[in-house]
C-alpha cells in the first residue's frame, strides 16, 4: 500500500482512441473496488476526454507529460497500473521499451518494478493482424501482464467502424482481472 494515502494506488493509463471518452467508467469501476484511482493518458488520449471532469472524479491532476526537473511528484506512487484502452501503437512500443510518453514510462518502470499490470487493447481487425502487435501480446503475456484480447474480451471489428462499438466496451472486466491477480498473488488484499 502507498504510504501517502494509506490505500491502494491504481494508475489507469489511457491512449488515444474514440472509446477513451468513457475511462470515467474505468475509474468508476477501480473506486468500487477500492483503489484510489490516479489517470494518466498519452498526449493523444488528452483528444478524447474531459481532463477536468476525470480530475474532480480522481481527486487527482490528470497527467499526460512528464514533469520538468526538480518539480515535485504530484500523484502517489502506483501499486498496480491498469492501460485501458491500449493502443497498438503504446503495446508495441512498450514491448519493445520504448518510454517516449509519460504514459509509456510508467508502463516501462512499472513493468520493471514488478507491478501488477492489466492491458486491454482496442484496436480494428487490421491493425491487430500485424505481426508486430500479436508479438508485442505475447512477449508482454511472457512478461507476466496480464493482457485481455481476443474474441472471448470483444470481438475485433473492421477499420474505420470502432464508433459503433464503444457502448460494448468491456470496461469491468480490466478492474476484475487486477482483482484476479490479487487473489492468486496473495497481494493487498
């Protein structure tokens, strides 16, 4: 547990995608559960929420670069980190460790601290089928994140119709999966 607050901390990391405009739901959901959510979004995913509206429902500043030196940290630190949704873009380049975002430094850092770590990508039928990105899933999988996708999370949909398939956004199932690897791990109750 973070010392700071005396209750869990969960970075929810959000990228730049259409369904992005509904991570209030994945707060929502990490709040019931009783993590003291903290939001960081890649400077994309800035394009698809209402900063605001996500800093009153955190209690937190929504972060989305890295601070300069010498300022003070304004979140406390994470004890478990939740990227959803997760671009192709970001699993790609934190496969490869790639740490050119705030959003995507956290990932780096908190793979590398052995964080619980939950990815849920959402992505069209075509960009999933490069084979740069079922790799990315893999290695990641390797790597003990625990990684949704596939038909059993939704059902891949062709390019250019993802709008249509906001409202089915299986958001819970992010918070249930952390919750999961909890109970296995023994870890913060």
């Amino acid at each position: 547990m973070t010392e700071t607050t005396g209750s869990r901390v969960l970075y929810v990391l959000a990228c730049g995608s259409p369904v992005t405009r509904d991570v209030g739901r994945l707060v929502d959901s990490g709040q019931r559960d009783g993590w003291d959510v903290c939001v960081i979004l890649t400077p994309d995913g800035t394009k698809f929420t209402d900063v605001p509206a996500l800093t009153r429902q955190t209690g937190h500043p929504v972060r989305s670069t890295y601070k300069n030196p010498g300022d003070p940290d304004v979140l406390p630190d994470a004890d478990a980190m939740i990227v959803c949704p997760a671009t192709v873009n970001t699993i790609n380049k934190w496969a490869a460790g790639i740490a050119d975002t705030l959003a995507l430094g956290l990932l780096v850092e908190g793979l590398g601290k052995g964080l619980p770590i939950v990815a849920m990508p959402f992505t069209n039928a075509a960009m999933a089928a490069h084979p740069a990105f079922r790799e990315s899933i893999a290695r990641l999988r390797d790597w003990d994140v625990t990684v949704l996708f596939g038909d059993h999370v939704m059902p891949l949909h062709p390019p250019g119709m993802g709008e249509r398939h906001l409202e089915s956004f299986p958001w819970e199932m992010a918070v249930t999966a952390l919750r999961s690897r909890f109970s296995v791990s023994g870890q913060l109750g």
